[in-house]
C-alpha cells in the first residue's frame, strides 16, 4: 500500500514492511523471504491468514503492508485499488515484465549471480506453468490430441474471452508444449539449486 511509505525497492531495503501470508507453502510468504535474500529487502512476513481476501482486508486496516500476488488476481479483485492509486507494485516476480505492468522491473532483470538466476527461475517456473490439466494413464495419443485440441480451442473462444472481459479475468493459455518444457525445466533442477531454496525457506 502507498500509505506504508515505501513505494521502491530501494525504500524497500532501507524500512521494515510487514507482508501478510497465510503459510510457509504459499507465494505470499516465499515470495518476500527470497526477496529478503536475493534483493536485501526488509519483509517481515505475518503468516495465519486464511487466504487473500482477509490478508486484503489487513492491508485496508494497516495491519499490514503488503502480500505478493499474481497481477491478475489484484486486478481482478482490487479494481478500487488500482483506480484510486493505493497500491504500488515493487517488482514482478519472473523472468520477464508483466504486460500490464511495463515499467515494474521483472526480478531476473534484478540479480546478477548466476546461481540467484538459477533460484529465480525455479521459483518462477510454476507459475508460469498455470494451472495446467494433467492427463494420467495410457492415453491413446489421437484422445490425448483432441484433448489438447479442444482446450486450445477453448481458450481462444470469442464467447469465453468476452466474458472474462466483463469479469476482469485474464486469460493467458499456456500451450502444451510450452507446459511440457517448463515442467521439465523444474524436475531437472540441480539438488543444489532446491537445497539452498529450502534453506533460504527455513525448510532444511
């Protein structure tokens, strides 16, 4: 919130902000005990609150700062938010700049080891990855194909799109390949690269 008066990542370093999370397995509490790592911030995490809308509602009452949480999300739920210029977005946690968000620099831009890059991507990975639909079994390959197909169709939907719009929902179809690769991108993760992450977590 603007009203913290930290609206950089340099103010972010030099003050305390209180950031509300629910628990150590969620974003909103990994997000800022990296940044704290990576970046030098000061992020006090408060965890227990049960999900987004009450850790929201302490940031409206001050009791808190902050969370970290998809842009969409905010944008989808916080409207009011945006429009009156209460927020400010310190960085997109990826490995490139949110659309929506040119100016917020993406965090790979912002570390320069290659073993924090390395970190930064294994944090990143899932998220872009989405939601994805997960297929088990023995498939046979033209039933998998037309799986693929229809929810590649689906996503594109002229009608679909339409309402997201009047929803405020943002729809970014990640595609099957692209799902594939970044999957694999997180099972071939050096042990290194997990164990520091779990350490940095306090998860050893």
């Amino acid at each position: 919130m603007k009203a913290s008066g930290v609206d950089s990542l340099e103010a972010a370093r030099q003050h305390e902000v209180l950031m509300g999370a629910s628990g150590k397995s969620g974003q909103n509490y990994v997000i800022p005990t990296l940044l704290n790592t990576v970046l030098g911030t000061k992020f006090r995490v408060v965890s227990g609150y049960p999900g987004i809308a009450a850790i929201n509602l302490a940031m409206e009452r001050g009791e808190v700062r902050g969370h970290a949480v998809s842009w969409p999300v905010i944008a989808g739920t916080k409207k009011e938010w945006i429009e009156k210029g209460l927020i400010t977005s310190l960085v997109t946690v990826a490995m490139e700049r949110e659309p929506e968000l040119p100016d917020v620099p993406a965090l790979a831009e912002l570390v320069t080891s290659e073993d924090d890059r390395v970190l930064i991507r294994l944090l990143t990975a899932p998220a872009a990855l989405g939601r994805a639909w997960i297929a088990f079994g023995d498939i046979p390959k033209d039933r998998l194909a037309a799986l693929r197909d229809a929810f590649a169709a689906t996503m594109a939907d002229p009608a679909l799109r339409a309402d997201a719009v009047v929803r405020g929902l943002v729809i970014r179809p990640v595609s099957w390949q692209a799902q594939q690769e970044l999957a694999q991108q997180i099972l071939s993760t050096p042990n290194a690269v997990v164990a520091r992450l779990k350490g940095i977590l306090g998860l050893e």
